[in-house]
C-alpha cells in the first residue's frame, strides 16, 4: 500500500535517518566514573564545569584540544553554549560535568533575582524553563557530541515486610535510587542514557572494577538488540587504562548513521540556519531582559555600580549589535535616573 502525498503545510521527516552526533546523560553515584567517561569524548572538546574543577585533572596540562570553563549561573552558562555553537565546526565534543549542580544554580540564581526567599513560585517557572529548554535545544542541533554528567537521585527508604507478623517492623532497606537527579525535560532530550557505579564483592566492598549499564535510549534499526539494550553492561578494570568511549559509544555511531545522516532531520540546511539563528535570539532575547529587568530594580548607586561591573560589562560582549545597542542604551537611562 502506498499513502498518499503529505497535505501542504507539513514537513516529512525521511524515516531511518539519524542525526549523526550522541547526545547523552551519564549518571551515577560519587566517583563511580562519570566524569572519566565525558573526558573520553572526541576532540576538540569544550568542558563546561558546573562544579568545584572536577573533570579538569582528567586532561593532560595545556592541551590544545581542551578548554575548561567554570560555569556557575545561567548568564555564565549562556555564554559557554555561545561558544560553542560560534566554534562547532572545529567542536568535536562538548560535555557538561554535572548538570544537577548546574539546574541547582539556576534556581538559586533565580531565587536571589526574584527575591524568593520561600522558594520559587508557580508563575516563576515559564521564565526559568524558557532559556533551560532554549540551551538544551541548542546544543541538540549543533554538530558536535554532547555529554551530561548527573549525579543519583536521592536515598530510597523501603520497608520489606515479607516476613513481619502483625504490628512488627519490617527490614528498613536504604539504597540510591537509580535515576539521574536532573530537571525532568532533559531524559526526554537525549538519545541515551548510562549509569556508572563502582563493582562491589559480596561483602559490598570495592573490587576494584568500574560498571557502565546502558539505561535506556534511542535504538535505530540499524544498531542489533544484542549490541544496544536496556541493562547491557560495561566492565572496566580500575587499574588498566581504558578509553570508555571507543569501547562503548565509538563502535555505535558507524551503525548509528547506516541508513543515512541528517544534521537536521525534516529541514533542508537553509531551513536548519534559520531554525538555530532564531534559537539563538530566543536565547539572547531571554538574557537581555533578565539584565533589563534587574536594572529596573536596582535603585541605589552603589548597588547599580557593582551590578554594572560584574554582571553589564562582562555580558555585553557576547550581545548581539542590536542588544549592545539597547543594553547601552538604557545603562545610559539609568546612570541619568540615578544621578551617575
């Protein structure tokens, strides 16, 4: 049977084609191997560090292939995602180590901005989520592999109650719970997911071996079951040197782009232009008025002087003309108003 032609007005996505670069979440208890396995994605590689330089010694000193951001806000992430998408065609990797660190900022930063102190609001959400989903967006169009670290989510408390009488107490269980601790819409954002964990022996003890479990993702056609499946396991030896990446992800990504690659799938590249210049101005619109509103607020000299220095003049760089224009602008309006 043959359907007929598509209505006009919608786009086709040509079905068995995939978007040639991972996009993946690694997740895991502490020091179980999530950042050893994004510091084995390709180069050139751009790390954003969400957390105290934890993925830095993974790299040898001055490597020309690597470049280490420390990133702890939303604005600062902003510029990070900037860079890399100016730089994507020399960008082989970009990974972010971790990124629950980073959405913890991102509600403390908007908690300080809105003045929150009983937490963040239900009307404050679309104006948080915005940019968050705008970034995420981003990096899964770009032309480069993307990584996510995450840590567990937390401890599970269970009661088994098997063999409890009447009024007895069961067996209080306490283990982590295995899903990454991370804002809900990124699992729904990438193709796959792995936990990492450290091998135990029957004593619960180190063995010294490190697990990789593959824990759900996109599957194409083209990659067999018995080489991709929920609960398919990695085993490394902590004392040999082992790149995860060639033993994991590396053998995938021929079969992953068997049936054909496409950058952007159902858009033609002109189509993809336009589509990432305008998630691009989504992203900076969004940045731009979150200064202009806290411009708004400030009402002291002084206070306008330290948020002029450490937040308008780092940031106005990475602005668009037109936004410099603007942001320069209404600096000029406040520094009037506040008599500067």
């Amino acid at each position: 049977m043959t359907l007929p032609a598509a209505p006009p007005g919608l786009t086709t996505i040509p079905t068995g084609y995939t978007h040639p670069f991972f996009n993946v979440v690694i997740f895991g208890g502490y020091k179980s191997g999530k950042s050893t396995f994004l510091s084995h994605f390709p180069k050139p590689l751009v790390a954003i560090d969400c957390g105290d330089g934890g993925i830095s010694p993974f790299f040898h000193q001055s490597d020309p292939d690597v470049i280490v951001f420390s990133v702890t806000s939303p604005p600062e992430y902003s510029i990070a995602v900037d860079y890399c998408l100016k730089n994507q065609d020399t960008i082989a990797s970009v990974v972010v180590d971790p990124l629950t660190e980073l959405w913890t900022d991102t509600m403390e930063h908007w908690e300080d901005e809105l003045g929150r102190e009983d937490g963040l609001k239900g009307s404050d959400w679309r104006k948080i989520k915005g940019p968050w989903k705008i970034h995420l967006r981003r990096l899964k169009r770009a032309t480069f592999h993307v990584g996510y670290a995450a840590w567990l989510k937390d401890t599970n408390y269970s009661e088994d109650r098997t063999h409890a009488g009447p009024g007895e107490k069961g067996t209080l269980s306490i283990t982590p719970q295995a899903v990454p601790q991370l804002e809900k819409t990124v699992g729904y954002a990438v193709d796959m997911i792995f936990e990492t964990a450290t091998g135990l022996d029957s004593m619960n003890r180190p063995n010294g071996k490190h697990v990789v479990t593959f824990w759900g993702g996109r599957r194409p056609l083209s990659i067999p079951a018995e080489e991709l499946h929920v609960g398919k396991k990695w085993t490394f030896d902590a004392a040999k040197p082992v790149n995860v990446w060639d033993t994991i992800l590396a053998p995938l990504l021929p079969k992953w782009e068997e049936n054909g690659k496409m950058v952007a799938l159902g858009v033609s590249a002109s189509q993809r232009t336009k589509e990432m210049k305008g998630l691009d101005q989504l992203a900076s619109d969004a940045h731009l008025g979150e200064i202009l509103r806290r411009m708004g607020e400030i009402k002291d000299p002084a206070g306008y002087r330290e948020y002029f220095q450490t937040e308008i003049r780092v940031h106005m760089p990475s602005f668009p003309e037109t936004a410099q224009a603007t942001l320069q602008a209404a600096h000029d309006a406040k520094k009037e108003e506040l008599g500067l």
